[in-house]
C-alpha cells in the first residue's frame, strides 16, 4: 500500500496528457482567468478516492467470508481504536482527529465561479441554439453536467419551467426549476431537432451532425473545449454549476436551505462554501471603497502642524 501511493504521487496521470500539441504547458497559468491548468500527476483527491475504493472492496470481501483476508488500507481510528465520532452526541462538537496514513492532505478549494462578464463572452462563443440552451440550463438550474444530458422530453414541463432529472448519488427523480431564458433556448433548439427527426428515443440532447446520437459528457465537454480555445480561457462544466449556485447564495431572495434544496446537497455544510464572496466582488468593493472620499471631518492631524496650512496644501475643503 505504501508503494502504491508513493507510485501515484510520482507517476503522470494518462488522461492529462492526452493534449493536443498547441495547448498550454500542464501546471501553467492561465493569463485570462488566472487559474493554474492541472498538473501531470495524480491529484490528492485521487489518490484518497482510490484508497476507499481500495478500502471499500477489502471490506465487503471480509464481510462476504471470500478467504482470510486483511484489509491493506491503513483506518483512521480515535480513542479506543474505535471510529472517530462512531457515537457522538449531536449536542457535542466533532473531536479533531488526525488522518489515516497514507491519506493525503486535501488543499481547501474554493467555488469556481466564472465572472458575469466572462459568462457574456462565453455564450456569445457558442455555435448552435442547442450549446446555448444547455450553458442557459446549467447556469439558472445548477444541475450537474451528466444530470442534465440524461433529460428527457417528458421531464420537461415549461409551463412550470422546470426540468426532471435523475440526482448523482441518490439516483433519485427531482424536479429542478431553471430560468425562461433557457426554455426559451430549448425551444429553438427542439425546433431544429423535431424537422431532422432526432427525438423518436425521448431524450432532449442528441448530437448535430448525422447520424443523431444521444449527447454524452464528452461531447458536451468538447463544446467547451472550443469556446475556452476561443476565449483562451479554462472553464469547466462544473465551473457552471459553481456559477449558478454562487449567484443563488448572492441573491438575498434565497435562503442557503433553498439553495441546499435546489443544488441536492446532502449536507448544508457543502452549500456554505458558496457564501463566500467572490474575487471579483471583493476587489471592486475595494476600489469603491479607496475611491470614496473621506469627510473633511475625519482627518486628523498630526502634533505641530497648522490645519489650515494642510488643508490649503492638500486641497481639503475647509
């Protein structure tokens, strides 16, 4: 087990170096939304998921009585060799504890969220009326990227102006409400769609070009592929879902447990992450703030100076 992790942190990930030759070094920055490209190894959050799988597999080999296993991955344990927090008293607060060996240290990542102007340049980037609709869907309802391509023509109910989709996880039915802006979208793209005789199997999204499949996630990522190769930009689809929840969690008309309600988030501690204030909301609250002038009042001056003389220098009104 040591040895597999020393492996991943060390061995270049195959799927970041499947790039074509004319895109950005891996680990670079990028200079329009100055964010850092993956590197070309493992990420920790990898690595830990592939632990648990690891784990997971050991475990229910032990549980089935397939042979005198042990399991290999090292457990986090707490005092009494017990599982930290097994039984606690939801009046009392978590015990910190140290993690597993072997388990990496997760940097603390941020919401992704893209910036309205740079949500204007990358729809204005999109080719077709179905791209279009399916940006406008991802940035009002917050669904997830593979969520929304499962979508079918009765799940969709515009009147309501609200989707049905299969949860991640749960794979639970909900209803999602979304804006009039993509129904708006999806009507024109079903338009098309309808004369080229592509929606006989009851899904939304099918591909452009003939023959009409189903829209899978690799191809809706090829469509932001060629929008950030325009822009010179690296958004993600996921970048949409962060967007459309932080503009949520911004809007006082919204409680966090709607927004929880509306993104599916099993814990309410996930939806706090998008209270935080975005970067660009921060830096002009900043330059409004250095920009606003200070009353005359408030000036203080220093011991042996004549406030008059100071004023006059500066400029102040008196």
């Amino acid at each position: 087990m040591r040895e597999l992790v020393e492996y991943l942190r060390v061995a270049p990930n195959p799927q970041r170096l499947r790039r074509s030759p004319s895109a950005p070094p891996l680990g670079s920055v990028n200079l329009v939304t100055e964010r850092l490209y993956p590197t070309r190894g493992y990420a920790a959050r990898t690595i830990n998921h592939q632990l648990t799988v690891l784990s997971e597999f050991y475990a229910f080999a032990i549980d089935v009585d397939l042979g005198p296993l042990m399991n290999p991955v090292p457990q986090r344990t707490g005092r009494g060799g017990a599982r930290p927090n097994a039984h606690r008293n939801p009046m009392e607060p978590f015990l910190v504890s140290r993690r597993a060996k072997y388990r990496q240290k997760v940097p603390k990542q941020l919401p992704r969220s893209i910036p309205d102007h740079a949500v204007e340049n990358l729809f204005a980037a999109l080719r077709s009326d179905r791209d279009r609709a399916l940006v406008a869907f991802y940035l009002s309802s917050g669904v997830r990227a593979s969520e929304l391509l499962g979508v079918r023509l009765d799940g969709i109910d515009a009147g309501r102006r609200t989707i049905q989709v299969i949860s991640k996880g749960t794979r639970e039915l909900a209803e999602v409400p979304a804006s009039a802006d993509a129904f708006a979208w999806l009507a024109l793209y079903l338009m098309q769609a309808a004369q080229q005789g592509c929606l006989e199997d009851g899904l939304a999204w099918h591909t452009l070009r003939r023959p009409h499949r189903p829209l899978t996630y690799h191809a809706m990522r090829a469509v932001l592929i060629r929008a950030n190769e325009a822009l010179g930009t690296n958004y993600s689809l996921h970048d949409l879902r962060h967007t459309a929840a932080a503009r949520m969690a911004a809007d006082p008309a919204f409680t966090l447990v709607d927004v929880q309600s509306i993104l599916r988030h099993a814990s309410i501690t996930t939806t706090l992450l998008y209270t935080r204030p975005r970067l660009e909301d921060l830096i002009a609250k900043v330059t409004e703030h250095h920009a606003r002038p200070r009353p005359a009042s408030d000036i203080q001056f220093g011991a042996g100076y004549d406030p008059a003389q100071v004023r006059e220098l500066l400029g102040l009104p008196e």
